[in-house]
C-alpha cells in the first residue's frame, strides 16, 4: 500500500510517501480502504519526538489516528459491520495517513456527512464528548470552551449545544463569526477574559471546559469559581496540580455512535477548514502546526 511515513523523529521534511507493508486486523479490529484521514495536533508531537517518552512508536511509523474508509478485512470476534461498509474511526496513535488502516473504535458514517468530514470526525468527537461528560448535565448551564474554534473545540460547541447548553468560546476575533455559525457566543481570550463574561453571562459562567492548553487554567478555575466545575483535555500539566478534572481522547465506539447520531440529525457536522491530497502531507502537517485552524485538516487519500 502507499502511505505516509516517518523513519525518524524530526520536523514535515521527515514525511515521506512511500510503499509500506498492508496492516492486517487483529481481534476486535477492522482493516478500512482509507478514503481521507484527519490530522491532530498528537500527530505532529509524536512524529518530532517531543512525547516519545510517553507515546513511543516503532519506526519507520504512519502518522494518523482516525480515518474514514471502506471496511475490507475484519477481526476475530468483530459484529456489526460487515465488509463494504463506510465508517469513520479511531486506531493507535499511528497509521492513518495510508491506503489501508486498522481501527480499533468505529461507527457507520452517517450519509449527512462527506469523507473529508467524517475523517475529522474520528478524534475531535470523542475528545470532546470526553471532556463534556467530565463535567456533568450540560441542559441549561452556561459553557465556557476554550479555545473553541479548534478541530476539538468547534466540536464541543457544537455537542454542547445540542445538549442543551449556552455556549461561550474564546477564539481570535477572525473566528468569532465561525464561532457564531456553531451556535457559540463568542468572546476572545487572555486578559481581561473575565470581565468580558460578566458583560455576556451577567448569571456566571456554570461550567468550563479547556481544549486550548494556552496556560490560562488558573484563570478558567477563578471565572468557575470550583476546580471541579472546570475540565480539561489539553492540559495534563496543571489539571491535577490545580484540582480540574483531566479527560483523556479514548478509543470509544460508544461515542462515535453518538458523534455520529448526533450527525445524522444535523446537529453536529464537523468542520474542516483545509484538505490536502497524501503527496502533501508535509504542508498539511506544516499548516496544522502554525495554529489557529478553524475546525479539522484533513488528507486525501
């Protein structure tokens, strides 16, 4: 199969295109026919070596965690999905960004979505069902999302809103009408964040949740008035130290049937703000590195 591939920790000129050996399914897996993948902020990370101590891969690796494509080849003890179905989903933290891909998590794509959608659906969703179910019932609470126009963030607002939340998110004023367009209010962020809530959520801010990272939990836990009112999926750093409740992206089929339920009715389409084909997985990655992306980058394959 082609694939996109790494042989050493390293910067986008690492990332090659290149014949790789055809992954086979284990029990409990499916293999899909990749018809686009999705590009995360741990694909960078892992592939540069900045949490090889946490997250060592074997190399030559495939970046990638959650892809769309076709099921052709199952698992020992797999049910519910038969070869010649369409799904979106999770594997390891590598091998997506390729011809074939094993997933460990997945759920039928709902028709509602196109594949460069349901490939930046894979883990924005479960990240954020994870850090929304952290914090409890969200029907007529106010949300605060940090960092809310991100792949992980617009999904958030958009599942927050659907479950009956008012939504706040921090974004920078060019994605304030992008915020708007989820069903957000939106606000910047850093300093004087909290007297800007006073003015847009004159009752307080009920809930809070971070998908930023930006070093602004502290402040996030004062404008809750309780750590325990606050969580986080980005800040492994200062959760604990500070008491917030910490949630961590797992390979959920749960979710993902819920992710995609939820699309199916129209309440929750992920975003995608740039797709590029597998020969330009460098820029694509070189993009999703400079930040400030509006919703999910998504390869071709």
């Amino acid at each position: 199969m082609r694939a996109v591939r790494y042989h050493e920790y390293g910067g986008v000129e690492t990332l090659v295109v290149e014949q790789a050996p055809d992954p086979h399914p284990g029990p409990g897996e499916i293999r899909v026919r990749v018809a686009a993948a999705g590009v995360n902020p741990v694909d960078w990370k892992v592939r540069s070596g900045a949490v090889r101590e946490v997250l060592p891969v074997d190399l030559p690796a495939i970046p990638g965690r959650d892809a769309v494509g076709v099921v052709d080849e199952t698992g020992a003890d797999v049910a519910g999905v038969s070869i010649g179905d369409r799904v979106f989903g999770l594997g390891g933290v590598t091998g997506a960004t390729a011809e074939l891909a094993v997933l460990s998590a997945w759920a039928h794509a709902p028709g509602a979505w196109n594949d460069e959608q349901a490939a930046g659906a894979g883990l924005a969703s479960v990240t954020a069902m994870g850090g929304l179910r952290a914090l409890g019932p969200l029907r007529g609470r106010t949300l605060l999302v940090e960092g809310a126009a991100g792949g992980v963030g617009s999904a958030a607002v958009e599942i927050a809103v659907a479950q009956g939340a008012t939504v706040i998110g921090t974004a920078g004023e060019r994605n304030h009408e992008f915020l708007t367009s989820l069903g957000a209010v939106p606000t910047t962020y850093g300093t004087g964040l909290a007297e800007r809530l006073a003015g847009l959520a004159p009752d307080g801010i009920d809930l809070v949740l971070d998908t930023a990272a930006s070093g602004s939990l502290a402040d996030l836990v004062a404008i809750a008035g309780d750590p325990a009112r606050v969580a986080t999926v980005a800040d492994h750093a200062n959760a604990q130290r500070l008491g917030v409740r910490l949630a961590n992206a797992e390979n959920d089929s749960t979710l993902l049937a819920e992710a995609a339920a939820l699309g199916g009715q129209g309440r929750y389409t992920p975003r995608v703000e740039r797709t590029y084909p597998l020969e330009q997985a460098a820029e694509a990655h070189a993009y999703g590195e400079r930040g400030h992306i509006q919703g999910k980058i998504v390869i071709r394959v």
